[in-house]
C-alpha cells in the first residue's frame, strides 16, 4: 500500500491499495487530477512482485521520478513524482514517520481505499468499533456486532479487545479475543478489512515481522527487479519464520526407514524369482 501526497496540497492525500491503479484527468481514473498539464490517461501504478512501478501511458507532458523522465519506473519511498506541472510524494505509510496519527485504511469491498482516523468522541484513548450510533466508528454493515471491538491506543501500538463480536475479530488473520496491532497490521471485522498505521513501530522483541513490514523489505531488496528489463537482477530474499517450511530440512528422495524398507523388499522378492526360475529349468 502506498500514500500519495501533493506537493501543493491541492488534493487531499490519496491511498493506493489496488494492483492497477490509473491517474489522469478523465472520470474513471482512479485519481483524477484536474489539470491541463495532466493527460486524460496520464499514467498508471501496477504492484509487480510486493512492490509499484510507474508507468507512463503516452502522456503529452510527460512523467518524472526524481527530476528524470521516464516511461516506466519502480517507486520506493519518498520519491518526488510529477506528471505535467503537477508534483506528487509517494509514501510508504508503514515507515516510522510518515503516518502521525493512528489510521485504518480499508483494504476490501466497496470501503476499499478509504480512510478513518482512529479516535473518540471524548477524546479518550479508547474508541469503539461497530454499527451502533453510540459507537466512535461507525460501520452499519450487518455483519458488524452493535458493539464489535474496542481499541484503545498508546504512542507505539493499538490494543484490541473483541467485544463479544458474532463474526470475530481477527488480527493478521487469526482470531483474536484480545491483541496488539503495530502500524502495517491488517486487522479484520469479519467481511471489513483495514490495514492500521501509525506513529509506532513494531519493536525487536515482537516476534515475526508484520506483512506490511515484510512487504517493505522485500520492496527496498527488490525495487530495482520489478522492470527486469530496465535493471540488473538480483534473487530474491525471503524472510521465513523459524518453523516456515523455507527453514525446515528435507529428506533426499529415497532416504527414511521406510524407503529402506521397500528396497529390501525389492530385493527379496527378486531373489525369490530367480530361485524359482532355476527350479523350473532344472526340474
């Protein structure tokens, strides 16, 4: 997921969560942008293997990163992006100072790519999720218990407690009764989906990386693989988990008790054969 942020302010900060994502002046564009620098279909965001790359789409006054023209190009964070006379900043969201206040971006169905801050109406740190009035963040989808979840906030992480929910709250994809979010965390209220950012980050003992924070790593090893052609090739680095299968040792085809076994057999039975075969011949 990235954040795009106008230099000039214009517009109201934009987020990309879709694998296509197309800007221009036209309607239908997922951003539009009304200038007349800027091309009816100016160009268009495409995540290729965790990581979104530019592409221009013949646009008349053209596209540049980082004050170059280009026709196709990976984007990484903090990089200056202009199309036409219209400056833009691309942001990764779950980098240490790039969000300050506690957010949920929804990452599914028809809320996707929308934004809301995480707050209380008393200005508490504890805010309540769910399709009643009452509550500080409202989602009037019936899948949504009346009172759902309950987040309450601090400077490095959001705790969240299930508030009895029918549907579940699920953090990272695993049900939680009680848990702790860090900033690129997805957390889900049954069909809704958000991805959380904030100022904290997620500290070294925490075990496991969060996948937004995996999906930053293996952006910064790979931006410069996602236009193969345009730049030298690098393998790839995986970050597993001690128990993930990329960690485990495999045995060799043919090794194990039970292979030995088999093969004995093999060689019992063939001897059988040709004891046999003598006999007939010799009888």
């Amino acid at each position: 997921m990235l954040k795009i942020r106008f230099t000039d302010q214009r517009q109201e900060p934009v987020w990309v969560v879709d694998k296509s994502f197309a800007i221009g002046s036209a309607r239908g564009n997922n951003l539009m942008i009304e200038d007349l620098s800027v091309s009816p279909q100016h160009a268009r965001l495409l995540l290729i293997n965790g990581a979104y790359a530019l592409h221009d789409l013949g646009s008349e006054a053209g596209t540049f990163v980082n004050g170059q023209r280009i026709t196709q190009k990976a984007l990484q964070n903090g990089d200056e992006v202009r199309l036409g006379n219209v400056a833009l900043e691309i942001l990764d969201p779950a980098l240490p100072g790039n969000q300050l206040q506690w957010t949920l971006v929804a990452s599914s169905s028809w809320l996707a790519g929308q934004e809301f801050p995480i707050h209380s109406r008393n200005q508490s740190r504890e805010v309540k999720i769910g399709r009643s009035g009452h509550c500080d963040l409202i989602f009037p989808g019936t899948h949504l218990s009346r009172e759902h979840a309950l987040l309450t906030l601090s400077d490095e992480s959001v705790k969240v407690r299930d508030l009895g929910s029918a549907n579940g709250t699920f953090i990272n994809d695993v049900r939680i009764s009680e848990g702790i979010l860090y900033s690129g965390d997805q957390m889900r209220l049954d069909v809704y989906s958000f991805r959380i950012y904030g100022p904290g980050h997620r500290p070294a003992e925490a075990s496991g990386l969060a996948p937004a924070e995996q999906d930053a790593e293996h952006t910064a090893s790979t931006a410069d693989n996602v236009l193969g052609a345009e730049n030298t090739a690098r393998p790839k680095q995986w970050k597993t988990r001690p128990t993930s299968p990329g960690n485990r040792s495999e045995a060799s085809p043919g090794s194990g008790p039970y292979n030995r076994a088999i093969k004995m057999l093999a060689l019992l039975l063939g001897g059988a054969l040709v004891i046999l075969a003598i006999y007939l011949v010799v009888g």
